[in-house]
C-alpha cells in the first residue's frame, strides 16, 4: 500500500502501553570539547518565564506573529524551506500553559509541568533542519516515518507532521502523553500516532523509521533506536558527554553500519527509564 493510499488514523488517539524498560548499551559518551556548559533546561525555563514580556503585533493566534518568530529564527541561521512552513504551520501558543502564553513566540524554553519542558523555537528549528539534511529525506522530500522520543505537550509532534509522511511519539509521563493527545485533537492533526511507554527501547511495531528525533539526552544513544533506523535514515538526539554536557548527535545508517557526526551544545532534560 502506497502512502497516498494509507488511511489516515482515527481519532482518538491510539493509546499503547510498552512493558519494559531495558535496552542494550548503545554508543560510547563524546569527550568534551569546551563548550561551556549551559543553564539547565527547567531553571532556564523557569527564568524565560518569569520575564512576562508580550509579544509587540497581533493576536497570539495570527500567522503574522508565527512569520516574525520565523524571521527571527531565519536571522539566526535557519534557510531550509520545508522547516520555514512547517513553523508557520503551527500555532505554538496553542502548546503552552495559558500563565505563560505571552511568551509562546519568544525564543525561550518554557515549563510544561513534571520537570519537563518545551524547546526553544530555534533548538526544534535546528533539530529538524539537521534530520531534514538526511540521505533519505533529500530523495523524497519528506521525512517520511518517523520516531520521536519525548512527546511533551506535543508541539514539535505537530511540526513534525508538517514534514513527515507519519510520525509516532512516545511519551513516558502519563500527564504529558494525555496533555499532548488534548492539544492535537483540538488542532485535528491526523499524522500522528501517541504511544504511552518508554522511549529508551523505541517503539519496533513501527519500526524501521526513516527518521528518528530525540528531546531528552542520555549518555549514549540507545541501541535500540539504531537497531529501528532503517537505511538511509538519520537519527537526531543530545547526548552527554563526559564532562555531563551535552550535544546534538547525529547518525546515518547505511550498508556499512552507522556513521556518528557531532553538532551543536544543548541541554535537554534527562532520558529517564520507565514510567510515570
């Protein structure tokens, strides 16, 4: 069955639970490279927030607020055009708690609730643009099926549905998985799959996946997300380093086996195991 001729899935939301959280030891830590270590993400989300600064133009709900958040993303470096729309496509302020809606379109991480965040507009910017510069992606245009891990309050789900044939997101706190399934129903998203379970094992039902993203760092990239990238795919993730930094990664797969690439300084929240 061609893509064109694959159903869209129903709503609601299909709601799974994954036994079991071990995975096998995955890639070494990166040795530090001197790049100086970053605000944790929920003291920084939390300093973001206390700013209360509004947002100058119109309505939070204009494409005309999205265009200049863009624009500003763009004056930072940001050129790949399918990730311009795709952030245009989506209204963040629609993600947020509403004490904090005043700063949906600055370029701040902001607290979503159980020690989680949702990324900067410019780290979500980055990330795609580098898992959109895949071998896979520059033959078809798309990312095609993808694996995120660390659903959240479910925005960055919903760009990457701009950009994606399909998309499943795993989610380990049960708060956070239904947060998000709330927020892409209101939206009508239909190109997404919410999945309740540890993302340290991925999910192989849907395996492979032509593109795999990560919103939480460990200190390795777990083998079973290289175990379900297909070949041709890329992987896109932080990971610590020795010195408990952290960086964004990036792995291709091909005949050979996996080829690691190391990228900008981050600092995401902790990939944890189990559930909550």
């Amino acid at each position: 069955m061609t893509s064109a001729q694959r159903p869209a899935p129903k709503f609601p939301l299909p709601l799974e639970r994954i036994a079991g959280s071990g995975t096998r030891s995955g890639a070494p830590g990166l040795a530090a490279r001197g790049v100086l270590r970053p605000q944790a993400p929920m003291q920084q989300a939390a300093a973001d927030a206390a700013r209360r600064v509004v947002p100058s133009g119109l309505g939070l709900d204009s494409i005309e607020v999205r265009r200049r958040m863009v624009q500003r993303l763009q004056a930072k470096g940001l050129h790949d055009a399918a990730v311009i729309a795709a952030l245009l496509a989506v209204p963040r302020d629609r993600f947020v708690d509403t004490a904090l809606v005043n700063q949906a379109y600055e370029d701040t991480s902001l607290p979503i609730g159980h020690g989680q965040t949702i990324s900067k507009p410019s780290i979500v910017a980055r990330m795609l643009e580098l898992l959109m510069q895949g071998a896979a992606t520059r033959r078809s245009g798309s990312l095609g099926r993808v694996l995120e891990v660390g659903t959240g309050c479910g925005y960055q789900v919903a760009v990457l549905a701009q950009l994606a044939r399909d998309v499943i997101s795993i989610e380990r706190v049960r708060a956070l998985h239904d947060k998000a399934r709330a927020h892409l129903l209101a939206l009508r998203e239909m190109r997404v799959r919410l999945v309740y379970g540890d993302g340290r094992i991925g999910h192989a039902p849907g395996a492979p996946y032509q593109s795999i993203i990560a919103a939480a760092g460990g200190d390795a990239v777990p083998q079973a997300w290289l175990d379900q990238l297909a070949s041709g795919g890329r992987l896109v993730a932080p990971v610590a380093t020795q010195g408990g930094r952290q960086q964004l990664v990036v792995v291709d797969r091909d005949e050979q086996g996996w080829q690691r690439s190391v990228h900008d300084a981050v600092h995401f929240v902790p990939l944890k195991v189990g559930l909550d």
